[in-house]
C-alpha cells in the first residue's frame, strides 16, 4: 500500500468517524473488544502445552483402542465381554482369586 492510499484511507476513516452516532461507535468498540478476547483465548489455548499434550494422549488412546478392537476377532471380544459382565455382576470370587495370587506372591518372597 503506498503512502497516497494511505492518507486517502485515513481521511475517508476520520470523515466517516465525525459522521457517525456515539452509539455506533460504542457497537464497533464492543464488536472489537469481543474479537479480541477471542483471539487471546485461541492464543491462551495454543500456549497451553499441558492441556495441549493431555488431548494429544486422548486421541493416542483412542486411536490405539480402535486398532485392537479392528484387530481382535469377534468370539474373543464376546468372550472378553463375557467375562467381563460375570465379573461385575458376581466380583467375590475374583476378589477370592486376587487375594490367593497375593498370598501366593507374599509367600514366594518371604521364604527367599
């Protein structure tokens, strides 16, 4: 832009600014003052390098479940899904089971 364009820019912007109501004038102040807390928050949310990295875990995560759920045959993922809902609707005898294996553990360590 060269220096005439300018000049004829701001004399059409300060006619423009006498013509024009208080009112308006507050309007283009509040649409300003909005675009700009807007650009401080997309500004403020690419800084932020720990909840930036925490969205990028997320998609990794759901990335990784989607590929073994593409990757496990579909009678392993009954199967898994059925034990998985035998556990929850009677947890005692896995807790027994948990607890055994922990002994079992404590035990080997012990005797060493």
């Amino acid at each position: 832009m060269d220096e005439d364009t300018r000049a004829t820019r701001a004399a059409v912007s300060a006619n423009e600014t006498q013509q024009r109501s208080p009112e308006a004038i507050r309007a283009d102040i509040e649409q300003t003052r909005a675009e700009v807390g807007d650009t401080v928050e997309a500004l403020a949310a690419k800084t932020d390098v720990k909840a930036r990295a925490q969205e990028r875990v997320e998609e990794v995560k759901e990335t990784v479940r989607k590929k073994a759920r593409d990757a496990t045959p579909a009678p392993v993922q009954r199967g898994g899904q059925q034990f998985v809902d035998t556990a929850r609707a009677n947890p005692a005898p896995f807790v027994a089971a948990g607890l055994v294996v922990l002994a079992v553990i404590l035990w080997r360590r012990s005797s060493r």
